[in-house]
C-alpha cells in the first residue's frame, strides 16, 4: 500500500507541474560552397568586446568574429527573444557587415553590407533576400522547453560573382 501512495504521490506532482514554453528567434549562416569559407563579422560597437561579439539578447555568450565555415554546418550568427523580427532586420541591428573569403581559382571576397553585396548575387541584408526557415525545439529537463525559429542564409557556389 505504502508504495502504491509513494506512485500516486510522484504522479501527482509531476502532472501538476506547469510547463514552461519559451520562444526565440536565431540566424545562422550554412555553407554550401563545397569549399572552406573564411568568416569575418563586423557587429556594430555595442555588440563588441574585444575580438568577441555578443551572439545573443539574453545572457553573456560571446562569440568569435572570425571563424573557417565547413560546409553543410549552419553556424549561429544571434540569438533573440525578439519573435516580431525578420532575420534581414535582425542582421541589420547587429551587423555592420560581413565577409566571406573563399579560395577558387583564386581569393574570392564576398562583401555583404546593408547597402549592397559584392561578388554574390543575393544580398543578406535585404528584405527581399532567401532565408530557409526552420523551426525545432529543445527540451530542458520535464517541464521547459524553448521553440527556436530558425532563419539560415546559405551561401552556394552558383550564386557567387557578379
């Protein structure tokens, strides 16, 4: 009997817990180039600690500027709680721009800013740009779990030159 209480008890508990949803918003980048790419962002000052840039609007986490991109690996640009952000606004409020060397027949740099892109055909920051959605979620432990909108830019090798 004492047993039988001990479970009844548990569940109890463990139904009456409230689960917590929480919800956010990330850009990556992905390489699909099928040749190594070499990463430089240049966040906006605010963003900046030294070679380190803030990669999210919540907690501490800092991320490198420069950084090799493999391909078929999204990497994380920001994370937000901000769900009423498309993913061009929320380059655009972090980033001054961004560059990407890739090595064909020769050093290829590909220079996104908000005003335009050089050697690639589709500009990153504009509203009009291809973001591939994604949505997942990650649980954390029985009663939270957060929903991750993801919006990620690739960068293929057709797309690359004027």
């Amino acid at each position: 009997m004492k047993p039988l209480l001990i479970l009844c008890g548990i569940l109890l508990v463990t139904l009456s817990c409230k689960k917590t949803i929480t919800y956010g918003v990330q850009i990556t980048i992905t390489n699909r180039a099928d040749s190594l790419l070499q990463v430089t962002l240049f966040p906006k000052a605010e963003f900046l600690k030294g070679d380190l840039y803030k990669s999210s609007s919540m907690g501490s986490g800092y991320s490198e500027t420069q950084y090799s991109l493999q391909n078929y690996v999204p990497k994380g640009l920001y994370y937000t709680d901000d769900l009423d952000i498309t993913p061009n606004q929320l380059l655009n409020s972090v980033f001054d721009s961004i560059w990407i060397k890739i090595s064909l027949d020769s050093v290829v740099t590909i220079k996104f800013c908000p005003e335009n892109a050089i050697n690639y055909k589709e500009n990153m920051y504009s509203g009009n740009s291809n973001w591939r959605y994604s949505e997942g979620r990650i649980k954390m432990g029985l009663s939270s779990e957060t929903v991750v909108h993801t919006y990620d830019f690739e960068i293929y090798l057709d797309k690359i030159g004027e």
